[in-house]
C-alpha cells in the first residue's frame, strides 16, 4: 500500500524504509538482532 523513507534516504535502496502491505504474505529475512533467515533456516531444514 505505502512505503517510505524513515532514515538514510541518500543510500537509495539500502536507506531504511517502512512497508504498508495489505493482504500479502510477508518473510523477514533479517530481524532486529540481525539474524538471518538464509543462516538459520537453511541449518534447521537440515534437522528435519
């Protein structure tokens, strides 16, 4: 629906933005810890 710049617009699209979605399935890949789920997921697939 919406996206905006919060902080370093200059950086163009590695500045920090917030995403309005509406009705879309959404993964994050990387969280505010900085855990990555492209380490993680791929190490607990494996244990499956």
């Amino acid at each position: 629906k919406d996206a905006k710049v919060l902080a370093f617009e200059e950086m163009g699209m590695e500045a920090i933005y917030e995403f309005e979605v509406k009705d879309m399935p959404v993964t994050v890949a990387v969280d505010t810890e900085g855990t990555s789920i492209h380490t993680t997921g791929p190490a607990k697939w494996r244990t499956i």
